[in-house]
C-alpha cells in the first residue's frame, strides 16, 4: 500500500519525533510513504473571512503538488495542518468562482486545481484503510499497563464538518491506543483548547489550560498524554512548571504524539522517538511500565 504523505513544517524540526514515528510506524504497516515533492507551509490557520482568499493560496498549492504526482489523497499527522488543508479543500470545491480565482492567481503553477484531491488524517487513515485490527496484530511490544489520555484538541474534531469522528467525544485515538495494548483513561478534557497560539503573548493563560487539561488526566490515573498536534504538545509539555505554580498540587505527565506510542508498540527503532526533545521526560513511565 502506497501514501502520499503532506508532514508540514514543524515535523521537520521541533516536532520530527512526529514525523519519524509516522513513518517508520506506517512501514511497520506495510504502507510506502511517499512525501508530496515541493510542499510547502498549509497556512496555519483558516482565514475565516468570506473574502479572505489569500489564505487558501497555500493550502491550494499542496492540493496542486498531489495532483501534479497523480495522487488522488494525501495523509498529514498534524491536527493543524489537517484542520487548514482539509477547510480550505472544502472552501474551494464548493465555489467554482473562489477556485477560478485561486487558479488564476496561482498562474504560474502547470496544473490547476480541480478540487479533485482527498486530504486524510493518519488517524483516519488507519482506522479506515488499515484497520485497528492488522495494527494489533502487527504489535511486537504491547503497552500493557500503560494508561493514556487521548487528548484531541480543537483542531482534529472541529468544525463538525471536517471532522471524522463525533466532535463531542471521539473515540478514534483510544481505540488505536487500545489495539495498542494500551489503556485509554476516561478524560472529559479531551476536545478542550490548549491555549494555541496565546503562548506568544498570553503564556499565562496557556498555563491555566495546561494546569486543567493535564491535572484532568492526571486525576483520571493516566500516566501520559497522547496528542497529534505540535502546538498542543508544545504547551502541554512545556508550559507544566508554570502550571506547578500556579497549583502546587499540579502532577507532571508525559506528553506524546500518538504515533510514539504506535512506534513502540510496533517495535520501531528508538532513535526514531526522539525521547530528549520532551520537557518532562517520558522515560520514567515508559521503564516503569517495561516500555523503556
């Protein structure tokens, strides 16, 4: 099984361990993962405007480099850049004139967008095209004993419309966590926002998020937080000492991304988790737990 593959900037720097695990996972699964030649940054953000179209010029120029390698659907691991890509795939396949638009501005680009390509969350990608079940059977190191709390975000499950799991409770990473041999938590923190981007200029709030969101899992007896998105890893990993100031009673937790995890269970090569990049260190839980 072949997959174009749209990583996104941040997996090639702070987050690689996201992108390395993604990889060498899905070969553990028998999927050849075929990185999209020349993309470039998804935007970000959704620009929300009617008429803000300048936002949709990059997430269109992605959709151009698939079709520009005849693919018909690529797969990202990041809720963000899914979120990006996926809204303004919708935004353009429902406006002939808005597509129109953004071909002629993207003039000097071969081919024009038709609105003929699928984007796909990995998650998605292997609930619905590989299966939990050859993911569980294709685990080499089972994360017995290891509780998770399978945080989603904003991002992944909202708006509704580009969501591929209920957006109130989802369930698709604790039945991946499961096949696993993990144990998800119950975790009713699970869709809330971590702070985003008010970590540049409002870190406290981020903090009071972080404090919530984590001591959540905490006080539900998870031993670590499974993500996909390097903005919410980012401050639910790094804004925990602030949450410790803010609550003495705060308990620090693990923050990984979910193909970590599958790494693991998959038996994929450790330089590949990239252990050191984490703020508070996985390591102690993971030994614990006979995972280290």
């Amino acid at each position: 099984m072949k997959l174009s593959y749209y990583p996104g900037c941040t997996m090639k720097n702070a987050a690689r361990n996201f992108d390395e695990t993604t990889v060498s996972s899905l070969a553990r699964l028998d999927v050849e993962v075929k990185e999209l030649d020349r993309w470039n940054c998804c935007g970000t953000v959704h620009g929300l405007a009617s008429d803000d179209l300048i936002h949709l010029a990059a997430p269109v120029s992605n959709l151009i480099r698939a079709r520009e390698e005849d693919a018909s659907e690529f797969m990202t691991s990041c809720a963000m850049c899914y979120n990006t890509l996926k809204r303004a795939n919708q935004r353009v396949r429902a406006s002939k004139e808005t597509l129109s638009t953004l071909n002629d501005f993207l003039s000097l680009e071969e081919t024009n967008y038709q609105g003929d390509v699928e984007v796909r969350h990995l998650l998605e990608f292997l609930r619905d095209r590989v299966g939990f079940d050859r993911v569980a059977a294709r685990v080499v190191k089972p994360l017995t004993g290891l509780k998770v709390a399978c945080y989603y975000g904003c991002m992944l499950v909202r708006p509704t419309e580009v969501a591929f799991d209920d957006s109130e409770n989802p369930r698709v990473m604790e039945n991946l966590a499961t096949a696993l041999g993990a144990t998800p938590v119950p975790f009713p923190a699970k869709t809330e926002c971590c702070g985003a981007y008010h970590v540049v200029d409002r870190p406290d709030i981020v903090a009071r998020r972080t404090e919530r969101i984590v001591g959540s899992a905490h006080d539900h007896q998870a031993d670590l937080v499974l993500v996909s998105c390097p903005l919410c890893a980012h401050n639910l990993d790094h804004r925990q000492a602030d949450a410790k100031r803010l609550n003495p009673d705060f308990h620090h937790l693990p923050v990984l991304y979910f193909t970590q995890a599958m790494a693991i269970a998959l038996g994929c090569a450790d330089a590949a988790l990239d252990l050191d990049l984490h703020h508070i260190a996985p390591q102690p839980v993971l030994a614990d737990r006979g995972l280290g």
